[in-house]
C-alpha cells in the first residue's frame, strides 16, 4: 500500500505559492510519500472551498512540481475529457512526462461539473455524450501512447495525422475515474491501467466496486491483475487525535482494510490546506502501510 497526496486548497498570500509548492513537493519527497495530485478544475469546487479563492491550473502547477522535485510520481485526480482537446491535453502529458523523466500519470474522467463550464464557455452536452467524448479521448490515449501514428476517427474528434512524437520510457499510467462509476468501471476494464475509487471511510463499498471490475474484466478476457486499483478520500490527521482528526495508527486501521481488498494506492486529501505537519504525518502513514 503506498498513500499519495492530495492538494485541493492553494489559498497562499500573494507572491507566496510557488515557495509554498515547491516546499509541499520537497516534503512530500522525503516523507515517502508515493505521489502528488491536483484536481484539475478551472476554480474552486464547491465541496472544498468557495469559486473565487485562488486555484491553479492543475498541468502548470504539475510542471513547477517536476522541477521542485526528482523522484515523486505527479497525476490529476481526474481532467475531465472537455476541458482541452485530446490533441492539447496529450500534447501536454507527453512532453510534461518527457520533462519530469517519466514520473507522470494521466487522470481522465466525465464532466460533471455543469457551473464551472457554464462560467469559462466550455461545451458540455448530455452525458452520453459525456462519455462518448471520454471514450474516445481512452482510444486516441491507447493509440498515441503505443507510438502509433495512424489516422484516429472517433465519434467526436478526428486526427489526421496524431503525430506527437513522445519521447517517454514507459507509457504514462492511465487512471480513469469519476461519477457514474458503473460505466467509469466498464472504460477502466477497456483502457485503464488503473481505477480511481472514491471511498468514504466504508470499505465494504470498495470491495463491491472491485468486484464489479472483476467482472467486467472478465468479461473483456483481460486479467484484472493488469490494473493499478487506486482510491482517494480524506484523512483529517493529528498527532493526537483531536476532535475531528485521526491519529496515525487510527489511520492506517483504516487504510490497511482497502489494503486487504487489493488497494495498491490510496490518494489522501488532508482535509485542510497543507503544511509541513500533515505531510509528515501523511509519511508516517505510509510508513506504517509500506509493509502491507
């Protein structure tokens, strides 16, 4: 089991974010920590914060993590497939992949978030056709990590020439996840190289959603065995476990049940803005789960 980070809040005073990242990435680092990961939306959303704080562009604010850091795998948590255009976000990856020597995922997801389209002018239809664009942006992902250069026509994006030229070592992991998760898991079976679960402290849910890819990995003839399972949720964790907080070792009760279930990456959201004393009590955790 390895833990990853999760950062939602970037509400530093003015002129301070970059020192403020680059120190989140170097602590993140040597407390062991697996990952760092970014919610790529364009604002705030509302279960964490209010739209007018400030947030950051989640593939600059990965950039400036690769060059703050050497080692620590960096990811979205997830790009939902209309914010960029297949071509511009895979462009991005592979060159941010190419730049960070190979420390990159790619979180892809539906769209769901309806105000925050409305806001900035983004297209956003019904959501079959939600998942039609996200299929397809899997398929052209599928192609284009393969180094393959052919024609790619999908229901809603035509390249004729996806020429991207990437120049990783190994293929960025491609983790798909977000709401409807019974056709997220059936896109997961088909192009995933790992699931992005959701879990609320409830570990029976979990078991029931990795059963439900069993099954559809079954049912594609491909083994599940293939796939990174992954879950990101939050951890309030204190030292001494104070009202609202969980002590490490309360923690790691915790995270050592999704571990028995199969969870290989457990993606952990503070729950406050971070600071030097939750990411080194995130490292403890992960300390203590190393060996499960």
């Amino acid at each position: 089991m390895r833990i990853g980070l999760l950062l939602q809040r970037f509400g530093w005073p003015p002129g301070a974010a970059g020192p403020a990242l680059a120190r989140i990435g170097r602590d993140a680092e040597r407390a062991g920590l697996s990952s760092i990961w970014v919610n790529d939306h364009f604002r705030q959303i509302p279960m964490f914060g209010d739209p007018g704080e400030p947030f950051l562009e989640a593939y600059t604010a990965l950039s400036f993590l690769a060059a703050a850091t050497e080692r620590i795998g960096l990811g979205t948590m997830t790009t939902a497939v209309t914010h960029r255009h297949p071509a511009l976000l895979l462009k991005t990856l592979t060159s941010l992949d190419a730049l960070s020597g190979g420390r990159v995922w790619l979180g892809l997801g539906p769209p769901w978030h309806e105000e925050e389209h409305r806001a900035f002018g983004l297209p956003l239809g019904p959501w079959s056709e939600r998942f039609e664009r996200l299929e397809d942006t899997l398929a052209l992902t599928r192609q284009v990590l393969s180094g393959s250069t052919e024609p790619f026509e999908g229901k809603h994006y035509r390249l004729p020439e996806p020429w991207f030229a990437p120049s990783f070592t190994r293929p960025p992991p491609v983790l798909v996840g977000g709401a409807h998760e019974r056709r997220v898991l059936r896109l997961v079976a088909r192009y995933g190289d790992a699931c992005g679960l959701h879990e609320d402290g409830n570990p029976a849910v979990v078991g029931l959603k990795l059963r439900m890819l069993r099954d559809y990995c079954a049912e594609l003839g491909r083994p599940f065995e293939e796939i990174t399972v992954t879950t990101y949720g939050t951890a309030r964790l204190s030292a001494t476990g104070e009202p609202g907080t969980v002590t490490v070792a309360e923690a790691a009760r915790r995270y050592g049940e999704l571990a028995a279930l199969g969870v290989h990456l457990s993606i952990v959201d503070p729950g406050v803005a971070v600071g030097p004393e939750n990411v080194e009590l995130l490292g403890e955790l992960a300390a203590a789960l190393a060996p499960t």
